[in-house]
C-alpha cells in the first residue's frame, strides 16, 4: 500500500502524511485503551494534525496536476495511517492481555502475516491471470 502511495505523491507529502499516525493512535488509545493524554499532549497533537493538513492543503495548491492521482495517493495514505494505527492499538491489546510467552505470540503473528500474504498473492495472480491461453 506504500508503494502505491509513492507512486502516486511525492516522498514529502508521504512523510508528511504518515505523521498522522501519532493523533490516530492517541485517539485510538483514547477511546479503545481508555488512556488519556495530557492537555499538553492533546496540544501537541493538534498542532502535529493541524500541521500535515496545511502542508498538504498548500502542496495541492502548488501543484500544476492537482488530479485524481494526488487525490487518490491522499485516501490511499490516509487509509494506509489509519490500518496501521489500528494495527498498532489492537497488537497492544493483544499482548497485554494474553498470559501466552511473547515469543509464542510472535510466532503467532508472523504465521499469520504470511498466510494472508499468500492469500493476497493468489488473490492478485488470480485477478490478473489471462485465461484465455488456457483455453485455446
């Protein structure tokens, strides 16, 4: 999914962007953990949130191709923020809360990586196989 951000914005407008990880994860941790943050922090937050918004809104505005591609590249990224800030909450949940060792855990968690990966690639190859050689 970062590839294909990449290929549709520039690398300073994705690095921007992925600074919204930080106030997805604090409002995640806010309503799912029950962890509050300090005003100063919900300050900062604010200001980091504030910050990406205005680079992006004024990157948009300088560019000559402001078309789907930026836009697209936009939701994408911010889809990808979002995944990853879930991610990150629920993988804390997880290992908190489970009286498994961590390793067990660990292993757990890439077998599981890999079995979705293979999923997503058959998934792909089955999407964008031509059939018609098959066929004939």
């Amino acid at each position: 999914m970062e590839l294909f951000t990449l290929a549709l914005l520039d690398a300073s407008t994705w690095k921007i962007l992925n600074q919204l990880k930080l106030p997805v994860t604090a409002i995640m941790n806010y309503y799912l953990l029950k962890r509050n943050q300090t005003a100063t922090q919900w300050a900062l937050i604010a200001s980091i949130s504030l910050s990406v918004t205005g680079y992006c809104v004024a990157k948009q505005i300088d560019t000559v191709f402001c078309g789907d591609a930026t836009v697209l590249g936009l939701t994408i990224g911010l889809v990808n923020v979002m995944i990853v800030a879930i991610a990150g909450v629920v993988a804390d949940i997880t290992y908190k809360k489970v009286k498994y060792p961590f390793f067990i855990l660990i292993a757990q968690g890439r077998l599981s990586a890999c079995f979705f990966t293979i999923l997503i690639m058959i998934a792909v190859q089955i999407y964008t196989w031509d059939f018609e050689w098959f066929f004939h």
